[in-house]
C-alpha cells in the first residue's frame, strides 16, 4: 500500500511549480525595489513564542497549532505565521541589521491545523514583509503601496483593500469595555467560543465567522467612535496618502484580524464574492509586540502577509508555464549513445534546453516525444551521416531538415544560446 501525504499538505507539482517561482521572482524583485532584504527563520520555535505574541484565546493558539514536545521535553511549535518569528530574529540580531527603519521580507511555508478546504490547507504558503523602527504614517502608507503594486504586477483584478484602525493602549480599554457591554446584550446569540471569549478578548467576536456571532454583532459599537487623538490623526493620515497615491480602499470598522499584537492601522485584500477564503493578503501595525516578547525597547513596526495558494488560485491556471525543450537529440542505435550524451552535456553548459532519450527507444518514439515536449530543433545522430562526419538538423516548427557538419550544428545552436541569452 502507497502512502499518502499529511491531511491538509499538498505536493506542488509542476506546472504550479514553475507559476509559484515566477511569482516569487516578481515578489522577490518588488521587496527589494522597496528597500526590503531577505530573512529566513526557521520553522520550528518555541512554542511561547506564539502564545506571547500572537495570543492565547486567539484561533491560531488555542486550536490550530502544531505543538508537540521534542526529545529533551520542550515544547515546540511548527510557526504558523511569520511575523512573531521575524521579531525574535530581529532582537536577537539588533547590531547585525543597522539602522532603523529595518525592512525585512520571507517567504516560506507555515502550519496551521484547521479544516482543510479550497483555499485552507494544514501546511500553506506566505509571501510577507515587516517594517520596522517608525510609526510614521508613511511606513503605513509604503507598506500598502508594496503590497497594492505586487498583487496588481501579479495580474490579479477584482481586489479590494479594507482598511481599519484599532487604537492604542491609551484608547483601546475604553472601546473594549463599551463592546463587552453591548455583547453581553447580546450574550444568547453568541456561539459558545465568543461567549467564553467575551470578557477577556471581546475584539475576537466581531471576527467569529459563525452566522449567528455576525448578525448579533451588526449593531456593535464601532472602534472608528473611540479612537484617541493620535490614533484618529494616524488613521486619517494614512488615509490622506492612499488618496494621494490613488489606491483605493474602503473603512472596515468589523476588521479587527485574527491575531492579538494589531495596533492602530489594520487591512486585508479581499476579492469580494469568494466566501470565506476571500482574503489574499492581510496584515497591519504592531507597535508592542517587541515589548510583549519581553524586549526593553518599543518597536514600532507593521507588516502584511500574502496567502501563496489563495493568489495563485486567484489567478486561475493560465498557460502551464513549464519551459519547453530547445532540442532533442535522436539516436539510431545505442552505439550513438555516449557520443549524444556528450552533446547533450555541452549544450546544457551552454545554456541550451537539450534532452535525449537513454533508454533505445526507437527513432518514431523519440521524435514523438520530442514533438510532445515542445522542442524547437532535433538533431539525428544516425549511421550514414556519421560516416560523413555529419548530423541531421531539424526545424520542428518549420518542418524542413537537412544534413549538416558537426561544426555547423554547434554554429547553430549557438545562435539559439545567444538568442535566449540576450
Ligand atoms: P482567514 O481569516 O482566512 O483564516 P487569517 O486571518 O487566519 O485568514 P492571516 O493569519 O492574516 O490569515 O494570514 C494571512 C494570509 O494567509 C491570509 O489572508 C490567507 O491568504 C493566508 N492563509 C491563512 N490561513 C491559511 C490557510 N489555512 N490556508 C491557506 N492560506 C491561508
Ligand atoms: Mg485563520
């Protein structure tokens, strides 16, 4: 009996394995046209990391997290999401990474234990950045601009940013206790999770996804009605300049994300229409997390995460992008292996796509395989012509061939070479 893969992980096949590593070249290219350098954590941490950052009554840390105990009996956890893991780097590392405003980004896979669906996996993909070092409005506003300009260079369309704040520590207590007030009104119709939640952690209810925590929550209070003057100045800022830079948005007050380090500016990306896997990338500012982790220094700092699989799935199919063979060498009889193989060896050093077949097949099955994977010239290695010191040269697209010298052959793919080089 074959095994199968872990419920809820995927094998990334080609061709999605080649549209994934287009995508991460254009991500890659963009980050670093915005200043950002590359980290990569690992993917294992302490399992307390999460639970000071992200937050003990949030869904990652009380239910989806991978957690298990290692050999010398501690306890660990598979990091499902990036940013906690960036922060402890970036402490650890303070000197190493020069002067503030530090800009990082990662990609790489993170783990999570929910219910697999489309678009929710066990073990699923993020493309993320972090800015850290200011509280300006304007890192905000970079941050967005990054974000908005790579998922509109993707190609997706019909994306649309929700914008939100959710104060500081000087206002956030005083909402938290106008919204716990209106939602024990409403204690009866909360699902069980919310009504244990409500107390400790009541910006958790408006992200319950159950029907009846969302209609019991239409009228709540609004966080927008609360905010400080900083926060309310930071806010409108922020605003200010996605007008200027033209990208549009739209006010989200029920915004409140999944995780409990958000302070002030939070948004998301969603495509409207696609249930509950609508959001492709989220993220915001999170000015005390440095703190929560026990740092002496606040950092002030905001970031954003993208959903890998989502994008991609967002982007449909398209044309498989796998590369097709520039050429493939044909053998009449095993004796021209070894010669072929030679070739084949040189032309792949010289950056040429080139296949052969190894195994004797005949002459019509591999020219059938050639035509299959898309090669643009075949080379015929056969008796006669190797009497004459020659090969065959093909033009697959053109259908024409003709024998020609050893040398000349070299000629002409070294055209192929300079063409695909320039
Ligand atoms: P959701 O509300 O869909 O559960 P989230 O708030 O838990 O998302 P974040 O922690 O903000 O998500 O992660 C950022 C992005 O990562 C999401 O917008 C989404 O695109 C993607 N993502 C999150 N969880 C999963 C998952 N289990 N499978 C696939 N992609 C995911
Ligand atoms: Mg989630």
């Amino acid at each position: 009996m074959t095994l199968s893969s872990v419920r809820g992980m995927k094998d990334i096949l080609p061709p999605t394995s080649a549209r994934w590593a287009a995508l991460e070249k254009v991500y890659r290219e963009c980050a670093i046209r915005f200043g950002f350098s590359e980290i990569r954590t690992p993917v294992l941490e302490k399992t307390e990391l999460f639970s000071r950052s992200v937050g003990e009554t949030t869904d990652i840390v009380e239910k989806e997290m991978y957690t298990f105990s290692d050999r010398s009996g501690e306890s660990l956890s598979m990091r499902p999401e990036g940013t906690a893991p960036v922060v402890r780097a970036l402490q650890a590392n303070r000197a190493a990474l020069g002067e503030w405003p530090v800009r990082l980004f990662y990609t790489g896979p993170m783990f999570r234990h929910e219910r697999p669906q489309k678009g929710r996996f066990r073990q699923f993909h993020q493309f993320g950045a972090e800015m850290f070092g200011t509280d300006s409005p304007f890192a905000d506003a970079e941050i967005l601009t990054f974000l908005f300009g790579f998922l509109k260079e993707t190609g997706l369309s019909g994306v649309s940013l929700e914008l939100n704040t959710l104060g500081d520590p000087e206002c956030r207590p005083a909402y938290h206790r106008k919204l716990s007030d209106f939602l024990s009104s409403q204690e009866d119709r909360l699902c069980d999770d919310c009504r244990r939640r409500r107390a400790k952690n009541p910006l958790r209810v408006l992200d319950c996804k159950a029907e009846g925590c969302i209609r019991a929550t239409a009228d709540a209070p609004s966080v927008l009605d609360s905010l400080c003057d900083p926060c309310r100045e930071h806010f409108e800022s922020v605003e200010g300049a996605l007008r200027e830079l033209e990208i549009p948005f739209a006010r989200n007050p029920r915004m409140v994300r999944g995780l409990d380090y958000y302070r002030r500016t939070t948004f998301e990306f969603v495509i409207p229409g696609m249930g509950a896997q609508n959001t492709v990338a989220a993220g915001g500012r999170y000015d005390g997390l440095a703190e929560m982790l026990g740092g002496r220094e606040r950092i002030p700092a905001i970031g954003f995460a993208i959903g890998v699989e989502r994008l991609l799935m967002l982007l449909g199919e398209g044309e498989p992008r796998g590369p097709a063979t520039d050429v493939t060498l044909v053998t009449s009889g095993i004796r021209f292996l070894a010669e072929a193989f030679r070739w084949k060896m040189e032309l792949i050093g010289r950056g040429i796509r080139a296949e052969m077949d190894y195994e004797g097949r005949s002459v019509k099955s591999q020219f059938r395989r050639a035509d299959k994977s898309g090669a643009r010239f075949v080379l015929v290695f056969g008796e006669s012509e190797a009497e004459r010191g020659g090969v065959v040269f093909r033009d697959m697209a053109a259908g024409v061939q003709e024998e020609i010298s050893k040398d000349e052959a070299i000629r002409r793919l070294h055209r192929l070479t300079e063409e695909k080089g320039g």
